[in-house]
C-alpha cells in the first residue's frame, strides 16, 4: 500500500508541470480475476494473480 502511494506521488510530482485542470482519481483492474487497484504510475503492467494485462476501468 505504502509503495503504491509512493509510485502515485512520484508519477504526479514527473507530470505537475503538464497538468491543467482538475485531477480526478483512475482505477485499473483485471479483465480476467476482477482485481482493481488505482492507477499509481504512467504504465498499468499485469496482474500479479494471473498474468493478464491491466485495463483502466470506466468511471461510474
């Protein structure tokens, strides 16, 4: 948990000087095992539990 935090600070502090507007929270989850997890780096990467490639989910 704390390094997902760490990651998620660290890849705003890199984009701050391109940001405009308001910043709203993302998801990424596993089409495959239903795991979700929020988006903490530019690059979403597999699931740890299966392999699968990770997707941003839509916002509801």
């Amino acid at each position: 948990m704390f390094e997902q935090a760490v990651q998620m600070s660290e890849a705003f502090r890199q984009s701050a000087h391109q940001m405009q507007g308001s910043l709203h929270m993302a998801l990424k989850g596993c089409p495959e095992c239903r795991t979700t997890q929020m988006i903490a780096s530019p690059v979403l990467g597999t699931c740890e539990d299966c392999g699968s490639s990770l997707v941003v989910l839509p916002a509801e």
